[in-house]
C-alpha cells in the first residue's frame, strides 16, 4: 500500500512551482513540463520526481535581488555577531521559563480550534456567536445550527472540551528539542536530529517538509540534502515551530539559541525555512531579559541574513508600526501580499512570521491582545499563537499570566513523545530550568 501522503501529488508540482519562483529560480526550461504533469488528475510519479530533482540545478534568473544561504558559514558571514544582551536574572528564570511554556500553550489551545479557518469564517463564527474581536478561548456557541452554517460543527478542541493542553505537534517539537538535549547533549547534530525522529516519531505523526525529510532520511539522505530532496515544502513553517526550546534552552544568549535552531531546521528546511527558526529561538532567547517586544524581533532580525526576503517582510512590519497603521490594516496588508487560500502561501514561513510579529508590536506586552491578534488573523493559527505567546510568557512570567488563560490548562500537556504523554508543564518548566542554568553557568 502507498499512502498519499508518501506520494509526489499534483498538489506538489503546485506547490514547487511557486517555491522554485519565489527562491528564483529560472523556470522558463521546464515551464512546458509543468504544465503538462498538472494537465493529469494523477501526474506520473517517475516524471514528477525527475522534475523535482532537475529544478534543484536550475540557475538564478537574471535580476534577482536575493541573498539566502542554508550553511551556517554562510548565514553568519552575512549577520555578524548579535547584538550583547544583559545577564540573565537567575532569581526570576524559574517563573520566565514556565511562562514561557504556559504563554506558548495558551497560544497553541487559543488557535488549535480554528487551524485552517479563512477570515470569512472566523470573523464570520465569532460575530455571529458573539467572540468577535477574539478575547477568550473559542466556545462552540449555543447554536448548532450557526456551526452548521459555517461548517465547523464537528470540530474539537471547543473550550467546554479540554481540560488540558491536548496534543498538537507544536507542543510534540518543543518536548523533542528537550528531549534531544537530554539524550544528546549540547553538541547534538542535524544527523541526532534526524535519528531522534525515526527513533520516536511515526512518519504519518510528521507533515510537509519533515514527511518529506523522512522520506528522505530511510532513502539514505543526510541533512542538509534531506531538506532539498524532491522536498517542496522547504520553506514552510515547519522549521519555524521547532524553535522554542533552543530559546528557552539559551536565555539571553541568543546566538548560541540560533546555532542549535539551524542544527535542527537545516535537516528539513533550506533558506527562510530556517531563517524562520533561527528568528523565534534567537526572539525568544532575547525576550528572557528584554521588556520590549519589538526589541526582542530586532534582536532575532539579527540572525537573519538581512538581504533575505524573511528580513524584508518582517522589517516591513515594523515599518507599518512606525507608520501609525492599526493592527487590523497591518493584517489586512499581510493578507494582500500572501492569499490564504493558497496552501503554499498559508504555511509558509514568512507570511506567518509577519502575522507573529504584528501581534507582538500592536499587542503592547498585553498577553491577551497578543495572542489574540496572532490567532484572528488567521494563516496557521496554532502555531501562531503558540510563538507569540512563547515569547510574552518568557518575558513576563507565568505568575503574570492571567489565570483566565493558563486555568483551563491545569498546568497539564499531552503529547505523542514517548515519556511525555501526559505531563505536568511545570516539570516540563523544571526540567528546562537544569538546562538553561547550565547554560547560563557556563557563559
């Protein structure tokens, strides 16, 4: 039996048309063969795949403005060193680090109801069940026939159904980076990486690129070739979720944070795909000791080549901030660049970390607002969330988080990692604190 998951679709050819675009390649020698493969209800997996291998030597198209390296070498010629942060206050690290755990899954619960929501349904469900604008964890509403209207009557994780963080693999990848610490120390390798998945993660657990990098490492590819492979979600958000433990793990030290970001990312993702998880661990990594969030995005800006299109659509947020626009017209102008209908475009990395760093700037430290922003706006919703409120849980602490969020929790996560599946996120807290104070020793 071959699962369509492990397959090339039609929807791959899709998708890697446009990824193949955007990183620049020079499509015009294989236009005609795409259109002939997407001509085909089931495209021919051997012809489809030879495609896929053929564009990773395409060249640069002539003009394009670009600079985007995957190596680490190559990423740190073109950043330098991140700017120096203070010490962090071990007194206080306790209560940042299990905020930081409580505010990354109060985001992931808030947005786990609505992932794949269009704005017409979320702004749609929520008026017409009086949510709209979002300011508490989703309720499923009285009526059944407005659910039904909207088509989001079967769905789970309605507020009055959880009594703790459920599992969602956004929350899986935080407990893995834990995990992988734990087994391989602070030396591990994109090759531990990719052990420690085959090991403890059933192929069908993962989607887009790490199934693809699956895929690619039981075919005897080694990271970085595993993350380029016939691999046409390079790019996506997957990386992107990956990168909070590094944070958690390197508190003000958000270079070390980038570096063990990059070890895990590179085995799945190329370019924005792990610029993406370099920002949030080295964004989070700085939010420790930092009051400000904007200066917690520039401080993981600074890990990011800045001639890379992730640097100028973030920096564009920023300007949009400096501008005077409301947060509402800086969602509505993500939503013009990016359509999210588009697969390709609502799970990529760069139109989802533009939606993170608006909640971050126009949510104004306030946890509510921030996660809130981050979740209506839609795009990957969960994981959205879960990244903004990783951030503000580490820079304001579990103790000011409001109890109305972090209560429905009941400090309790499920997971599908083995030895975690249901855990108490305080220990979780405790067991990154030894590892974090490790860390902080040594520096």
């Amino acid at each position: 039996m071959t699962h369509a998951w492990l397959s090339i679709s039609r929807d791959d050819l899709l998708v890697e048309r446009l990824q193949a675009e955007q990183e620049g390649r020079d499509l015009d020698s294989v236009q005609g063969e795409f259109d002939a493969l997407l001509a085909e209800a089931d495209p021919e997996p051997l012809r489809s795949a030879a495609l896929l291998d053929r564009i990773q030597d395409l060249p640069t198209r002539p003009g394009y403005v670009y600079d985007e390296p995957s190596d680490l070498a190559g990423i740190r010629s073109r950043t330098g060193v991140p700017p120096s942060l203070p010490p962090v206050d071990l007194g206080t690290l306790e209560d940042r680090i299990h905020g930081a755990w409580l505010g990354r899954s109060c985001g992931c619960l808030l947005g786990k109801v609505t992932e794949g929501w269009r704005r017409p349904t979320m702004e749609g469900f929520l008026k017409e069940t009086d949510q709209w604008p979002l300011h508490a964890y989703i309720s499923k509403g009285s009526s059944a026939k407005i659910r039904e209207g909207f088509g989001v009557q079967h769905r789970r994780f309605w507020i009055e159904e959880v009594e703790c963080m459920p599992e969602d693999d956004d929350m899986n990848y935080t407990v893995v980076g834990l995990e992988i610490l734990k087994r391989y120390g602070r030396d591990f390798t994109p090759e531990h990486v990719a052990e420690f998945w085959m090991e403890n993660i059933p192929v069908l657990h993962v989607c887009t690129a790490e199934r693809v990098a699956y895929k690619n490492f039981v075919n005897g590819f080694h990271p970085p070739e595993s993350a380029s492979s016939r691999n046409p979600y390079r790019e996506w958000i997957g990386a992107q979720i990956r990168a909070d433990f590094w944070g958690y793990a390197n508190p003000a030290n958000p270079a070390a944070a980038a570096e063990l970001a990059w070890r895990d990312a590179c085995v799945s993702h190329v370019k924005n795909g792990i610029y993406g998880e370099m920002w949030a661990a080295a964004m989070i990594a700085a939010a420790f000791v930092m009051e400000c969030p904007r200066q917690a995005i520039e401080v993981g800006l600074a890990v990011v080549p800045p001639a890379s299109r992730f640097s100028e659509s973030v920096l564009r947020v920023l300007a949009w901030r400096n501008q005077g626009l409301s947060a509402s017209q800086a969602s509505e102008r993500i939503h013009e660049e990016w359509d999210e209908t588009r697969s390709h475009d609502w799970c990529h990395t760069i139109s989802n970390a533009m939606i993170v760093t608006m909640a971050l700037l126009w949510g104004d430290r306030d946890f509510e607002r921030t996660i809130c922003l981050a979740v209506q706006a839609c795009f990957d919703t969960d994981c959205n969330g879960a990244t903004s409120g990783s951030v503000l849980g580490a820079m304001l602490g579990a103790s000011k988080l409001p109890e109305k969020w972090t209560g429905p929790l009941n400090d309790t996560l499920e997971t599908g990692v083995q030895g975690y599946h249901r855990v108490r996120i305080g220990d979780l807290a405790a067991r990154s604190l030894e590892v974090a104070r490790t860390r902080s020793a040594s520096s």
